[in-house]
C-alpha cells in the first residue's frame, strides 16, 4: 500500500479554508503523496501537489467574487479567469512532479442528459437536483451521472490529465449547473461537477492504495459522499484510516458561503484554515 494522501472537498467560496489548512502545509514542510480534489479545491490542491500554493494570494477568491458581479458573468467566468491564471505555473511543473494530482468529476454518460446538461436548459436543471439532492431523490444522478477520477498518474482506474486537457478538467470539476452557465467538456465527452457524484473523493483514493487519507472538508458537520447520499465519509475504509480536518463552525456563519462571499469572511476562514493545520501538526 501506499502512504498518505490528502482528499479535499467542494464548497464553492468554502474552498478558501482548505487553501489556509495547504498552506500551512506546505509552511511547514508537509505533503502527501496524493492530492485527490474536487471542484473549487482542485486548483489549490494542484499548486499544493507541486508546492506552489505559497505562491497564490487569497486575493484570487477576492478577484472571483467581483468577476460574478459584471453583468451576464456566472460563477463560470470566475473559474475560468482563475484556471487562466494559474494554468502557467500548473503546466510547467504539474507533469514532472512526484506528487500525484487526482480530480473528482462527474460523467454525463447519456445523450439526453447531455444535451440537457451543455444547453440554455442547464439552471433549471441544477435547481431541481438541488432540491433532489436535499431530499435524497437519486434517480436522475444514478440514471445519467458516473463518476470519473482524472489523473496525473496512468492508471487503469483513472483517466489521464494531460497538458491538453488540463484546463477542462480543472473547470469541469467546479461545474454546478445552477450558478454555472458555460458548459463543459473533457476530451470531447460531457461533464458536470465531481460533487454530484463525490464531494471528497475519498473512497476512489482509498480503492488507489493508500492506507491514510487525510480528508479536508469545508464542512463542518459530517461530510456526505455525494451531493445526493444520505450516507457520510467513515472514519476507516477497510484498513484506511481517514483523517478529517474542517472548519469548528459554518463558514457561512462569517460570511463565506458557496457562491457568495465578504473580503473579510475570506480571510477569517483562510486563518481558521491555518489554524485547523496547525492544531493537526501538532498533534502528529
């Protein structure tokens, strides 16, 4: 088996609390083998897999927000004027680094889904499922969704991030089709966001060998498998010990939500990230 790998979780905004906990990480000098990732978090989870997060301002979420605000943007534009900024960095090391890099997405496996999924006909969508979601309802999930695990690594398991394909794989991590309007689309084939089918991909890692997982939610209650379970990540997976580290409170409570955000909300939950490593070091 293989050692450690850190898992981080979706959260929109949230996701700035995971890039406080990496941070500190890299700070101080630790790092997994692995960073398995899903939506807002793969970009920092990718700067972190080639220790390069110290490098990238909390300004970037700051920057996002404020791009949501220009008339006819999305959450979509965010992402993808971040992706842009950092695709530079990523793509010169992200190949070369011994530290793998995996990020959760979800497959749009049928044609009617996927014209559904890529068109103007995408928000009503999102908003239904996530009133399904709240309710459990997974028949729309289980009859359309599967979920894709993409690589740094080759593995039969996983499919490959490549130079080319590295940008559409960072955005369609991300993509909720309620607060999202640019559709996406990896090697050709369709894709929405890993949450819908793995919030924190956890159990994909587990089934990839490594005997502790390191899971960094931006809840912080339990954290679900899916957008849709009623079920929850354990604490061990066979012989795997998970590992969670999140927020004491909800990070909403201080003005930092999934789609909307306050510049100081931003940096208590960045330090509140910081903290919560801190605490986690202290106790290895």
């Amino acid at each position: 088996m293989k050692d450690i790998a850190i898992a981080t979780s979706s959260g929109g905004f949230k996701g700035v609390f995971i890039h406080g906990v990496l941070s500190l990480f890299e700070k101080e000098n630790f790092s997994a083998e692995a960073y398995a990732s899903c939506s807002s978090s793969a970009l920092v989870a990718a700067s972190a897999s080639i220790k390069k997060l110290s490098t990238i301002s909390i300004s970037i979420w700051n920057e996002a927000n404020e791009i949501t605000k220009i008339p006819g943007n999305s959450m979509s534009n965010a992402q993808l004027v971040g992706i842009e900024k950092l695709l530079p960095i990523l793509g010169s090391e992200l190949f070369n680094s011994p530290r793998r890099l995996l990020v959760s997405t979800s497959f749009v496996k049928t044609k009617e889904a996927a014209i559904e999924t890529q068109s103007e006909k995408s928000r009503r969508l999102g908003l239904k499922l996530i009133i399904e979601a709240a309710k459990n309802i997974t028949n729309w999930r289980d009859n359309n969704l599967e979920h894709h695990l993409f690589d740094t690594f080759k593995n039969s398991r996983t499919k490959l991030i490549t130079g080319e394909n590295l940008k559409d794989v960072l955005y369609a991590t991300t993509r909720m089709m309620h607060a999202w309007h640019i559709p996406a689309y990896i090697d050709g084939e369709p894709y929405i966001d890993g949450s819908y089918t793995s919030i924190c991909p956890v159990i994909p890692t587990v089934e990839l060998g490594y005997k502790k997982i390191i899971c960094i939610t931006t809840e912080h209650d339990k954290t679900q498998l899916d957008l849709f379970s009623d079920k929850y990540i354990p604490e061990t997976i066979g012989n795997t010990e998970i590992i969670f580290i999140k927020p004491d409170y909800n990070l909403a409570d201080i003005g930092v939500d999934f789609t909307k955000v306050s510049e100081t909300g931003l940096e208590k939950a960045f330090q509140h990230g910081v903290e919560k490593a801190k605490d986690y070091l202290n106790k290895t």
